[in-house]
C-alpha cells in the first residue's frame, strides 16, 4: 500500500466532490470509476481534504492502478492513499509518468522505451481512461508498463 501524488490543478473536474463534509464523495468516486470504463469494482473511497483514500479488492494489479489512476486523475485530488489489495495473480507494478506540457504518448514512449513506435503500448495500458491517442493533457498521470 502506498501514497501517490498527483497534481491537483489537473484533471476532470467532478462538481462538489472535495467540497468539505461531502457525504456523496465516496458515491461520487464509484460513479466516476464506472463511467470512465472501469465497470463497478468492490472498492470504497474516502474524501479528507485533497486526499482520497481507496479500499477494497479487485482481481488484478492492473485494475488497481487503473482505479487509482481514474481517482488521482481529478481535479483537486493532491494524493491517493492505496489501500487495495489484489486477489489475483502478483505481477510487477507499472511505472506512472506525468504528462509534462508538450508531451505526446510518442515523445513519452521515447523517452521511457526509448521507441516513439511504442506509443500504442501505453495508449493500451491507460484505456479505457484515455479514449483517444492525442487526448492527453499537462498534470495527467499515466501507467507505464513494462
């Protein structure tokens, strides 16, 4: 379990979730999960601040950073604490990179496979989030697979 930090001016913004004393915000994030592709995972999700913790169980460490990527990736959210656990099979934890400005999922690919041509593989690892190859933007935070 682990505390990931992500830039809070960036991403989607959900009206009324980090609004103090929100007793929706935990419905608020499921929701959001689901509706980003993610179907409906047995996980819970506490709002204190900018900080979101999530707990529960999904099948796959995949699923998990997907989940925590779909909740760091709000507008607002400064961190998530990670308390999920997997059921599934133990494989090895993707890297997360930071869209800095100008960036395009080629130049990211370039720079951590040292490919542009990879692109397609983290455009694969960050769906359903990311609908479209060019649809990234500054502060969004993505998984990099091995």
């Amino acid at each position: 379990m682990s505390l990931l930090s992500f830039v809070k001016e960036a991403g989607e913004k959900l009206l009324d979730l980090l609004t103090p004393g929100n007793a929706n915000a935990s419905e608020q994030l499921k929701e959001h999960i689901s509706k980003v592709g993610l179907g409906n995972p047995n996980v819970q999700a506490t709002v204190d601040g900018d900080k979101v913790t999530v707990t529960g169980e999904v099948g796959s460490q995949e699923e998990k950073e997907k989940i925590l990527l779909a909740v760091g990736n709000i507008a607002g959210v400064g961190s998530v604490d990670d308390q999920i656990t997997v059921t599934g099979p133990v494989a090895v934890a993707a890297r997360f990179v930071v869209v800095e400005k100008g960036d395009t999922l080629s130049a990211i690919s370039l720079r951590v496979y040292h490919d542009a041509n990879k692109y397609q593989k983290i455009f694969e690892a960050n769906k359903p989030m990311l609908k479209d190859v060019n649809k990234i933007y500054p502060g969004q935070t993505l998984r990099i697979p091995e």
